[in-house]
C-alpha cells in the first residue's frame, strides 16, 4: 500500500504547489493527477497572475479592490494574506524559471486587468498559466522525492475510525487496478466544477470531484451558489477570450455601435469587475440590443498589432481556428459564459478543512478570498498562495501523526460498486443524456440573473436527474482507460456539485457578487451578509451560516 | 447539418485482437473539430472508444492523433478540411506514430515522449542563490524562449518526426525545442554544459535530418527544427563546440557557396564543409576522408553516367543575377546580432510578412 505524510490530490497549479512546499518541509509527498500534470486545466489560464510588487502598488490597495470584487464577501483576513504574500510568490515562480514579460529595463512588466486600480497583472504572453504549470511540473521531474502517480482517478477519500482523513482510494487508469492510499494527510486539489455547465469555458476534466468527494465525507461546502460567468467567451463553444484583452485596450459595442459599459460602469468601462460586466451585456442581450446570435461585440482592432502579436497571440488563434475571425481585422462576437467556481470546500487560511487532516486548495476550496465575484488574475495567485501554505502546513501536521492503516475493505467496497457499475445491463439514459441536459439546466437557470421560480425547476431536474444516473448503464467492460466508468463517476460528483449549487442560490435571498436574483435585486448586508454552509445530510446538504471576517474594509456600495 | 463518416483505428489490449478498423458516421456542422465527432460518436455508439482529450481548445495537449495520416490535433482540425483530405469519403483517424499504443487512439506517451523531455535537463539551473528581487534580463530574450515555452507537450511532432523513425534514441523535436527553452534563457548557468552534451550525444542536435515534418505539423507553432537550429548556431558559433557530424561547417560552406555562386556546387561542399574551402585541410581529418571514400561511389557513378562531368563539378558556373543573392547576404550580415525574429516577436511595423515566415512559424 502507497502510503505517504502527504498525499496530494490533483496536479494542477494548487496541487503542484502544495506537493513542493509539502516536500521542502521534509514530508514524503504523493501527487495523484486523473490527467498528466500539465493537461491540469490550469494551463487554460491565459491573462496573468495579480501581485503588488510594483514598489508604487501596495498589498493594501490590492487587497481592497479583491474585497471590493468579492462585493464584502471574501474573509478579509484571508485576503490580506493572499495579497501580502503575493510578490513573494511571483518572485519565488521567476526564479524557478518562469519567463515572465519584461519591461524595457528587464524588470518584471505588468498589464491592466479588471476591477484593479493599478497595472498589477504579471502575464508570459497569453500563456501565462501553461508556463507556470510547466515550471513546476520541471520541479517536480526534478524533485524525485515527490511520487508522482500520474493518470490515477480517485475515486473516494478514507476516513479513519476517530473521523481524521487515512487516505483515498484510486483507479489506475491504464490498467484498471485499484489502489488504497494511506496517508496521514490529504490535500484536495482537484479544480473547479464548470463542467456542470454548458457551454463552459472550462475543460472536460472540470468535474468539481473534489468538492463531491469532501461534501461526500462529511466536509462543509461554502458558497457554492458563487458561480462566476466571464464577460467574454464564445457562443457556441463557450471559449474564452481573455480579460487581457480588454486590459490591452478592446472595447465593448452592442449591435447599434453603442460603447454600453459607459451607462454600466462610467468609471472603469470595460474594466469594471466581471459581476457587472456580464450583467450589463446580458441586459443589452435581453433588451434587444445584442446581436441574432445573443451577443455583443468585442473590439480587439483598436490594439496595435505588434502589441496583439506579442501578448494576445493565443486569441488570434482562438478567433482563428474557432469562431473563424480575425480578430486582428474585425470585431468578435462573445457573451457571457460559466467560468469560475467561487465556491468549494470551506477551509480557513492554512487550507484546514474542518475535517481533521484534510485540507483543500485551489478552485476547489472556498477560503473565501472570491467571496462572490472573483477578480481576473487572483485565481492563480489563490491556487499558489493557499497551496503552498496548505502543503507547509500538511507537512507539519503529518509530523506529529501516525501513518494510518486504512482496512482493505475500502478498495473491496470501490471496487464492488464498479463491478456493479461496469456490468449493469442497458435500459436507462446514457451518461452524455444526462450529462448534457444538466449543463442546459444550469445554464438556463443558474445563471446571471436567477430567480425562485427558475431555481426549483432546476432544483427538480437535477433531482430526476440524480434518479436517472442511478440506472446509467456504460459501454465499456474493459480496464484499459475506461473513460466510459469515469464519465459516469463524474456524472455523480457534477449532480452532487449542481444541487449545492442550486440549494445555495435559493437560500440567498439577495443581489450580491455573481448572485442576481431578479426577484430579490438588493444588496442586504444586513440579512445576508455571511456565508451559506451546506453539509451533507442524509442525502440532501443541510444549510447553516458562518460569518465573513471584516478586519479593515467595512462594507459599501459598489461602482465601478 | 453534413453527414461524417469517421474511420477509426481500433485496438483493445484485452481483447486479445489486433488493430482493427470501425466506421462512425455523424452529424455535426462543418466548423466543428473532428474531436467533436469523434466524441459525438462515443457519447452516441461506442463508449468503449478511447481518446484522451480535455481542453477541447488546443491548450492542454492531450489529443493529439493521425488524421489522415497528418499528426495533429483532433479538437482543431474542422471536420469540413479534414473531409476534404479524407479518403473514399472517410476522415481516416489513427494514433500517433513513433509511439507505443495503448488502446485506442491513446499512445504511451511516457516510454517515448516524457523520457526524452527528463534526458535535456528539464530545470533552470541558475547560479548561486536568486537576487532579492527578480532577475534583470534582456525583454526580448524572455520573449525569445516563449516560443519554447509554448509547446504543450501534444507529440504531434514526436510522432512525425522521421529521425525518429530511424532512430529511436533520438532526442527528437519536442524535448530538444525544451532543451532551447534553457540555453536561450540567459538565467541558466549551464549553457555551454548543456550544449556541449547535446552536440555529443550521438542522438542529439545533430540527428535531426532538417525534413520539416515537426515546423509543419506542431500545433502551437513552435517550429521545433528551427529551435534545434539555433541550438546548433549556439554550440558552434558562440562555444566553438565540435559538430560531430559537421552540420555547422556543413551549414556554413552551404551559404557561403550560394553566396559566391548563386546555387549549390556539389564538388565543393563536401571539402569546404571540412576544411573550410582548402581540399588538402580537408583530406587530413578523418571524418572527411571517410565520408569522402564513402561517396566516392556516388562520384564515379555520376562521372560515368555523364551527369557529371569533372569540369562542370569543379569548375562550379555563376548565377547570371549573382548581384541579387549577394546582396541578400549584405542585407542579413549589416544586421547586429543575429536576428532572431519569432513567434511572438514581428518586426515594428507589425505586417505578418517579416516574422511570420522567418522562423517558418506562423500561418495565414
Ligand atoms: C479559460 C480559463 C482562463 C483562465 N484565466 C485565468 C487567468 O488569467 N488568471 C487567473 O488567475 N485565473 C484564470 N483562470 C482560473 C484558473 O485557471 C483556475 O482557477 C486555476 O488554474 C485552478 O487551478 P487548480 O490547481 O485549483 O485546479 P486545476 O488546474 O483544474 O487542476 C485540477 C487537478 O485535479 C485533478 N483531478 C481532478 N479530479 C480528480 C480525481 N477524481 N482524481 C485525481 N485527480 C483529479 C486534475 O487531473 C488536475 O490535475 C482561468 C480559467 C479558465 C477556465
Ligand atoms: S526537422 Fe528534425 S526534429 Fe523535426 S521532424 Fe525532421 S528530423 Fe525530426
Ligand atoms: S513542439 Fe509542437 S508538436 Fe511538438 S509536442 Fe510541442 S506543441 Fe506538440
Ligand atoms: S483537447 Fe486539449 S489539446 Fe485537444
């Protein structure tokens, strides 16, 4: 049996992260990934990462405009963290190697980005997120005290009798088997859960496993009805065009050659936070202002082409080999898409879940440094933030902890069930049914604007739906890569991922961050200003409430 | 919405059988990629058929495959063009090459990929302890190694590349274009340690036979050859690195003959390539006066069939426009530096024709 002092789940930025802190510190370090390590999803991340190490910039005021973004939402202690510790981060990555864009004295250079009030964002081209996954995956090849087991599905975590984390089980992917992880303690770092989605920006792989698996031990979620929709993403396959984009300078326009974010935002224009740049384009597509198609335009020709080729490069392909447009020539058109997870496992700001020795970084834990809008270029920076200091803080639990011996009969009972699984004869819906009618639900009703009567029929559905995946049946009887089973495996975590979602967003009975509810328009700090806790129950998530930490931001009005 | 019919190579380990062939017709729209399809096909017929895939944007790497024989990646490859270049009818679709397969269009990525990106080094290795702050380094150089940086790690190229075929042990394009990644990037302390090995690895820079298929098939336009060019530019001209099989001398007498005479004269090459223009240099370096008994076939069979005749190979004729070629060489060689210009770097006036051809890299 693998057993390790810490056992890392997911090898995407906040994964790869926690693995090398964890081994710094002397740990010996396992990182489980259900795709090699650079397939991680991080490597979509195309913007930049957000730091205030410009020595006019300052920790504080980035750290306001992140708590301002998150509309009072985010834990303010946690936040300060995230934004002091954000220089020290970039520098440690350059270092290791990452290329970062330079200045023409050769110092780090920076871009603008939204809802910041200084050019904090430090990018490589548009390929910012690939080339820090590389750099730490050449640490980790480097680094063969970190065990890598790479192409291995969990598929559950394991609890020891007092209720402390004991390991995880996991699939071999490329040949089947199953293993039984010991570990004295676990870190999730397994994304995001866009998948639940369609269309998404995010990849196939983003099947917010970890949260189902923590949710499904016991672990808390928090916020989960935070779901962030990015102002420009294309609309038939939901691609991303970088809010670089607009940093270097593109406009907005809606089908008249209106310049709209002039009577959303008449301060920060196309930069205001994403909250409100994808609400004031889905009201121009509401009121019939959009184009036939359900979008408005975006105007990237105004950027020099040098500039574009230099550090938009990635979009001109997208434009190119996916929507047909040059985007260096003519005008693209976008409308907002599901992008980003604000909520997750709820942890404080070591990355401690409430479950003893499980901690959770990255977009699947819920710190909250989003609260309930995350700003463009801190997502990077809360996967290394919180995994670095979730590996360091792992490594010194597992010291004063016996290695646990997790029975045998964890994998016999995985195993049995995908037995089931595997064998179970035809006479339902297929996996991709389900799956598809899930992403149209929440898109049709969880989306920018929400409200009661929309909520309960996605409520509804995705209660059908969890019945009909009871009964999926799979084509694939075999144990070479059998992608079929993991579909279906993931099609459990995204309904267990989609009704918190849901459960969350009618609880809320308020406006705030990427929360609209149509039939309650407002802010209401008085009544809502908390975090919404959902614990699994029987088989439904039980709510409760946890208060946000104000330490010197008190709330406001928000304009942009 | 057009009807597609895919043709999809087939294996299954457990079953015992050897690769076989299937067909899947589908309907979806021109634009869409032919992952789409092939998605389509498993989510709707098969779900047995097996192909990694994430991203379905060209990003994360994960699906690179053969489609009608060309390696390259499913999710952006339209389905209208790959239909065009199918046969009878069909968008042929099959693993990678030069790659063990697993199952399905899933090749065993670590055997052959992963082990030659480990074998270059594949870390910074600065000297000394980092400054306080960052380091202070040349934009344009950062700039430089991104095209590196680029690379997604997809082996469209690995399976393309022919050395490869051949040889096995070859390094190969994607791991060698990560090799450039560090000796371009000025932080690495071990440039010329690093050249130095991989110009003595026999199954290094100097394996690769300049055939293209990687510039041409690479996804992200990294132009992997181009980076094993510069690899070979570094090693000889800024370290004098011995060239155990004479590509920069080889590279050099090939200009400097277009310079002087417009095309190639094939008498000279080989003991210009050597000895720097002087036949007897030449003859006394035993790596020339092998190769040179070695072809010496090829130059009898060519006198004798009158392709050749020794006055025309010695005596090499000029271009009639000589003028125009040596001024291309007066253009380049006034240039400071050696001008580098690539993927993410066009020239300041921003037209796609400097830059974009230069390195072979960008299309349209
Ligand atoms: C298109 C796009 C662009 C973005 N741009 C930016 C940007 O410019 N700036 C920014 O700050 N943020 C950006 N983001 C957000 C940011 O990229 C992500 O939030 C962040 O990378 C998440 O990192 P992670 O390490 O938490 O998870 P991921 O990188 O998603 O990694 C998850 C890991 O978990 C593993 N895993 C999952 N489930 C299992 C399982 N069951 N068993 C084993 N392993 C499992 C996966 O294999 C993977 O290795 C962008 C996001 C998208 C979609
Ligand atoms: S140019 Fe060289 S590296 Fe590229 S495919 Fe040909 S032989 Fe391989
Ligand atoms: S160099 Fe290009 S083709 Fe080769 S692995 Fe990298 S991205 Fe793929
Ligand atoms: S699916 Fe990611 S590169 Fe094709």
């Amino acid at each position: 049996m693998p057993s390790h002092d810490v056992l890392v789940i997911g090898a995407g930025l906040a994964g790869q992260r926690a693995a090398l802190a964890a081994a710094e510190d002397g740990a010996s370090v396992g990182i489980l990934s259900k795709v090699h390590p650079v397939r991680s999803h991080s490597n979509a991340a195309q913007g930049g990462i957000n730091a205030a190490l410009n020595p006019e910039d300052s920790w504080e005021s980035h750290a306001y405009d992140t708590v301002k973004g998150s509309d009072y939402l985010g834990d303010q202690d946690a936040i300060e963290i995230m934004c002091k510790e954000a220089p020290n981060e970039i520098l440690t990555l350059e270092h290791l190697g990452v290329t970062f864009h330079r200045n023409e004295e050769g110092r780090l250079g920076t871009r603008a980005f939204g809802g910041a009030s200084a050019a904090r964002t430090y990018y490589v081209a548009d390929i910012t997120g690939q080339a820090i996954l590389h750099v730490l995956y050449e640490q980790l090849m480097r680094h063969d005290e970190v065990y890598r087991y790479e192409e291995f599905f969990t598929t559950t975590l394991v609890l020891d009798d007092d209720g402390h984390v004991a390991g995880c089980v996991a699939r071999q992917m490329r040949d089947g088997t199953m293993e039984l992880f010991a570990a004295k303690t676990v870190i999730l770092a397994a994304g995001g859960n866009g998948q639940i989605y369609n269309p998404t920006t995010n990849a196939l792989i983003c099947t917010g496993d970890g949260i189902a698996m923590a949710y499904r031990i016991g672990g808390p979620l928090m916020d989960m009805e935070m779901i962030q929709y990015h102002p420009t993403t294309l609309a038939g396959n939901g691609l991303l065009i970088t809010e670089g984009a607009r940093g270097e300078g593109a406009h907005l326009y809606n089908a008249q050659g209106e310049r709209f974010m002039e009577n959303y935002a008449p301060n920060k224009l196309e930069l205001a936070s994403r909250d409100v740049v994808s609400r004031a384009e889905q009201t121009e597509i509401n009121e019939g202002r959009g184009f036939p198609d359900g979008t408005v335009a975006l105007d990237i020709t105004k950027v020099p082409r040098k500039r574009i080729h230099e550090a938009l490069r990635e979009i001109v392909n997208v434009g190119r080999d996916f929507a047909g447009v040059d985007i260096t020539r003519e005008p693209i058109h976008i409308k907002p898409g599901n992008h980003y997870t604000m909520g997750g496992v709820k942890t404080d700001k070591d990355g401690r879940t409430e479950i003893p020795g499980l901690y959770a970084a990255g977009e699947v834990a819920c710190v909250s440094v989003h609260g309930g809008n995350r700003l463009g270029a801190n997502s990077l920076l809360d996967t290394l933030v919180f995994g670095r200091r979730s590996g360091k803080h792992a490594a010194h639990h597992a010291r004063n902890h016996q290695m646990p011996e997790p029975p045998h009969s964890h994998v016999d009972d995985e195993e049995a069930k995908l037995r089931e699984l595997i064998g179970r004869e035809r006479n339902g819906r297929r996996v991709s049914e389900i799956r598809t009618e899930l992403g149209r639900t929440m898109d049709e009703h969880v989306a920018v604007f929400r409200d009661e009567g929309g909520l309960l029929e996605a409520a509804q559905t995705v209660q059908r739906l969890k019945e009909e995946a009871k009964s999926v049946a799979i084509d694939d009887k075999g144990n070479v890569f059998n992608q079929d089973l993991f579909g279906a495996i993931e099609l459990g975590f995204m309904l267990d991922n989609a009704e918190c979602a849901i459960v969350g967003a009618l609880e809320r009975k308020e406006s705030r961050g990427a929360q609209f509810r149509t039939d309650y328009p407002e802010r209401n700090d008085d009544e809502w200003l908390k975090h919404i806790d959902l614990t699994l129950d029987g088989d439904r998530p039980n709510v409760s409430y946890s208060e946000v930490t104000i330490t010197q931001w008190e709330p406001e009005e928000r304009k942009y | 919405m057009p009807d597609y019919t895919l043709k999809i190579r087939r294996f299954d380990p457990e079953s015992g059988r050897p690769a076989y062939w299937q067909e899947f017709g589908v309907d979806l729209p021109e634009e869409r990629s032919v992952l789409d399809a092939i998605l389509r096909a498993k989510d709707e017929q098969d779900g047995s058929l097996s192909i990694r895939c994430s991203c379905q944007a060209a990003i994360c790497g994960s699906c690179g495959v053969r489609i009608n024989g060309m390696s390259r990646l499913a999710c952006n490859t339209k389905l209208s063009e790959a239909a065009e270049d199918g046969r009878n009818g069909a968008i042929v679709v099959e693993p990678m090459g030069n790659m063990p397969v697993i199952k399905d269009l899933i090749v065993d990525m670590d055997a052959v990929h992963w082990k030659k990106v480990q074998r270059v080094v594949p870390w910074l290795l600065p000297e000394g302890d980092p400054p306080a702050r960052e380091y202070i380094v040349d934009p344009e150089s950062m700039i430089d190694v991104t095209q590196s940086m680029a690379c997604i790690h997809c082996g469209a190229c690995v399976s393309a590349c022919l050395s490869l075929e051949v040889d096995p042990e070859f390094i190969g394009p994607a791991a060698l274009a990560k090799a450039y990644r560090f000796v371009g990037d000025p932080r690495d302390a071990h440039t010329e340690d690093r050249l130095l090995d991989l110009a003595e690895d026999p199954h290094g820079i100097y394996d690769c036979t300049h055939c293209f298929a990687c510039v041409e098939v690479c996804p992200k336009d990294v132009a992997p050859m181009d980076q094993i060019m510069r690899l070979r530019r570094r090693a000889t001209a800024d370290y004098g690195i011995k060239d155990q099989n004479n590509g920069y001398g080889h590279e050099k007498a090939f200009t400097d003959l277009i310079e002087k005479y417009g095309t190639l004269s094939e008498a000279q090459l080989l003991p210009k390539s050597y000895g720097d223009g002087s036949l007897i240099r030449a003859q006394v370096k035993p790596a020339a006066l092998k190769e040179l008994g070695a072809k010496f076939p090829t130059v009898i069979r060519g006198l004798t069939s009158g392709k050749v005749s020794p006055k025309t190979a010695l005596l090499h004729h000029k271009l009639q426009d000589q003028d125009q070629i040596r001024r291309i060489y007066e253009e380049v060689e006034s240039k400071e530096d050696r001008l580098e210009l690539n993927l993410y770097i066009v020239g300041e006036s921003g037209g796609e024709e400097e830059g974009a051809t230069s390195e072979g890299g960008q299309e349209e």
